[in-house]
C-alpha cells in the first residue's frame, strides 16, 4: 500500500467520524415536537399553559444579562450586585409592612382600650 493510499484512508475515515457522527445523532434525535407529542395530555395541558410565563421570565432574563453587559464589571459581578440590592430592597418592604401592621395593631388596640372605659 503507498503512502497517498494510507492517506487517502485516513482523511477518508477522519471525514466520516467528523461529519458522520454528528449527522448521525441528529438524525437520531427525536425533534421536540415529537417528544412533546410523547407526553401525556395532562403534561401537555401544563406546559401549554405555562408557556406564557416561561416566555416571559426568559425574556426578563436577557432583559437583565442585556443590562449587566452594559456595566464595566463581569457579568456575574453584575448580577451579583444587583441581587443585594434585590434582597435589600425586599428587606426594607418587609419592614415598612411590619411597621405598619404592628402600627395598625396599635390604633386598634388603643380604640378598643378607649372604647371599654
């Protein structure tokens, strides 16, 4: 066997595990129309109905890596300051509404406490 023939072989055998073995597995592959056809008809009510909502929290998450790589920072050093700031904002609400429920704990006590005497 010469040498261009043992070349010809092996470019020959690398083209078809490198272009064969990917289509292969596409081929393969079931598209995810067939694999939600797959599901039961509970599963698929699911999913259609929460659709929307996937679609839509995907949508806040480019919005939001859009927004991070806007910043001179890494995105996660981003997204980690923002996320503090989220939690500390939560905080501050969760006070404000503790202060104005113990608040209207208070008047309703003093009303009734006034209203006995």
């Amino acid at each position: 066997m010469t040498k261009a023939a043992a070349w010809f072989k092996m470019i020959a055998g690398g083209a078809i595990l490198c272009i064969g073995g990917p289509a292969l597995v596409i081929w393969v592959s079931p598209t995810e129309e067939e694999l939600f056809k797959r599901f039961n008809p509970e599963l698929q009510k699911r999913n259609l109905e929460q659709r929307g909502q996937r679609q839509e929290d995907f949508n806040n998450f480019v919005l939001k890596l859009k927004e991070y790589s806007k910043s001179d920072k890494p995105i996660w050093a981003a997204a980690a300051e923002d996320e503090a700031r989220m939690r500390a904002n939560q905080a501050e609400e969760q006070q404000r509404v503790a202060a104005e429920i113990q608040k209207r704990r208070d008047e309703i006590r003093k009303h009734a406490i006034s209203g006995e005497k």
